[in-house]
C-alpha cells in the first residue's frame, strides 16, 4: 500500500500523512517541515519522540525537541556572530545563558507544499521555503536562500533529500543540521535501557563552557569509545553536546555511513543513514530523563564560519548566486 493524504489532521494541525510498506510518516510543513510521526507500524516501533497527549501548541513552542526538525545555521554562533569571505553578520542573542546565536529560523517558518506523487510504490512529498526581505531575521542576514526538502517513504523507509540555493549577491554561508529526536524506548510498551546506540564517531571535537570548539580535536577516551563500539545507552545518563568528527561505520560487515540504534530485548534495530557531507556528529539527550536522545548529523562544525581551522577540518563552505548545496539521509528498521 502506498497513499499520501494531504488532508490528514494531527493534533488539530494540518499535516500530510504518507503510508508505504510498514511506515507511517506524518509531516508538517507548516511546522517547519518536520516529520512529527515517523512508525514502523508492523514492529509496532515509533521511530521519532512522540507523545499521545502532548498538544501541538507545546510542539510548536519546543520544535527543536519534537519529530525531525531540519535546521540551517544550527547549533551555536558565538555571540550570534557570523563571518563570512565577504561580510558580517550579527544575529539576535538566543541563548542568554550562553550569549550565542542558536539553531536558526527555517524550521520555525511554514513551508509550502511544491508537489506530492503517489507512484512506483513509493510517497514524495516535497516542500519549501524562501528566505527574504518579508521574514524578519532578513535585517540581521540580508542573504535570499531557498532550502527545500524532498520526503520519500517507501517499504526502503523514509528517505529526506535536502537543497539549499543561493539566491543572494553575497556568499551564503552553509551549515545544515537535523535535531534527530528517536524516542526512548523505540518498541511500544519496551524499556529504554535495552537501547543501545553505535555512532562513527572519528575524533572529539573539544567544546569549551559556552559549548563552542576550543579548536582542539581529541583522542577517543573510554566514554566516547561506547559511542563506536555500540555500547551506548542513550538515556538514563546525561549526553550533553558529545561532538565529533565522522568516520565510516559498518553493518553486518559492510560499510555504513550513520548511526545505529539496537533494541537488544526485541532484536530490532533503527538505522539512520546519512551522505557524505554530513560530517560530525552530534550527542544529546536533554540531561537523558525525558525519553528521547539526538545523534545530530552536521555538515559543518559548531560555529564553523567563525573558527580559524581550515574549511576542510570544519566543514564550513559558501554558495554563490544560483549554487546549491545537496545532502540526505534515511531512516529504516530492521
């Protein structure tokens, strides 16, 4: 079966629900275009934090934490500084705490619907949003972008296909992350703590108190060696911004480029894959109480634009007028 219904309500809000093989996604592009649902409903499997009775005024209050919110400029900027080859930027202050600039705009704007197909047993959905003088962050980034996502579900899994196009004068600057928040436990009525999660993780990008790079990249201590060897319990224990570089995993030996999540009681398993310019990871768990964790896939280093590495150690690079930059990722079980 494969059916998209454009129709489809979700906690009073208008989403668009995709049925292919065993998942079920529901998206929202007025929600940013996050996935808010993502279920393998033959395993009985809820991929992406989910709560039954959480009202979407509380998701659309806390959008980084819910579903798969897809972010540009994510993460920190220190003290919301941006600088590019060509210019300055300063942004508004959102992380008191901290004084940094954090996780952008896109994924609290609404995006437009550009095409839906149901065909060749798969869903697409595609959607967008324009970036312009008419958003009010334009007066802190005067730079014009599209960023569009194109949603495939399929008995494959959910596959997400990101594009960002410069439609500025100036360089515009690229650092794109997804806020990946599975939920803990990932089989209904299972235990959190029979979770284990293998993250390829190459060396540790060292953060300082303000949670930006020291510059420093580290060796792997024991603690981060969990995250390679696939003995990680992602809840229950604090992960709070465990930051590395990428490095090739591997699944029944073959290579894997992303993450894996076991369910050692049930024997399924969650596997998010990602393409090659997603090249850090990063850790978090909202102190490992609430039921979820984030593996983050970023192209670029936190605070990227403003470090003195070399682009080729943070990732960091620009698009001229017209450029676009590509990325994906995919979401399956097994």
């Amino acid at each position: 079966m494969n059916k998209i219904d454009l129709n489809y309500t979700f906690k009073g809000k208008d989403c668009v629900k995709m049925q292919s093989g065993k998942y079920t996604a529901v998206i929202a592009p007025s929600v940013g275009s996050s996935v808010l649902r993502f279920r393998d409903d033959e395993n009985d499997l809820e991929i992406f934090k989910f709560r039954k009775f959480i009202s979407m005024k509380t998701i659309e209050e806390q959008r980084e934490i819910w579903g798969l919110p897809t972010l540009y400029l994510p993460n920190r900027f220190d003290k919301g500084v941006i600088k590019t080859s060509d210019a300055v930027y300063e942004l508004p202050i959102n992380e008191p705490l901290f004084d940094n600039f954090i996780h952008g705009w896109v994924h609290k704007r609404e995006h437009e619907i550009e095409c839906y197909t149901e065909e060749n047993g798969k869903c697409v959905l595609i959607t967008s949003y324009v970036f312009d003088e008419n958003d009010e962050m334009y007066q802190y980034f005067p730079l014009d972008f599209k960023i569009s996502y194109t949603f495939t579900l399929s008995p494959e899994g959910l596959r997400q296909d990101i594009y960002l196009t410069s439609n500025a004068d100036k360089a515009l600057p690229v650092s794109i992350c997804t806020h990946t928040c599975i939920n803990a436990p990932l089989k209904d009525g299972g235990d959190e703590a029979d979770l284990r999660l293998c993250v390829p993780v190459g060396e540790k990008c060292e953060l300082n108190r303000r949670c930006l790079p020291t510059e420093m990249l580290l060796p792997l201590a024991d603690w981060d060696k969990e995250y390679k060897d696939g003995t990680k319990v992602p809840t229950g224990q604090p992960l709070d911004n465990d930051m590395y570089t990428a490095v090739m995993n591997s699944y029944k030996n073959k290579p894997f480029n992303g993450v894996i999540v076991k369910d050692t009681k049930s024997g399924h398993t969650l596997l998010n894959e990602v393409s090659k310019e997603f090249r850090f990871w990063n850790m978090w768990n909202d102190n490992g109480d609430k039921g979820y964790f984030c593996p983050e896939p970023m192209t670029a280093m936190i605070n990227s634009a403003n470090l003195s590495l070399s682009d080729d150690i943070t990732g960091y690079c620009e698009l001229k007028k017209g450029e676009t930059f590509k990325c994906w990722q995919r979401f399956y079980t097994e």
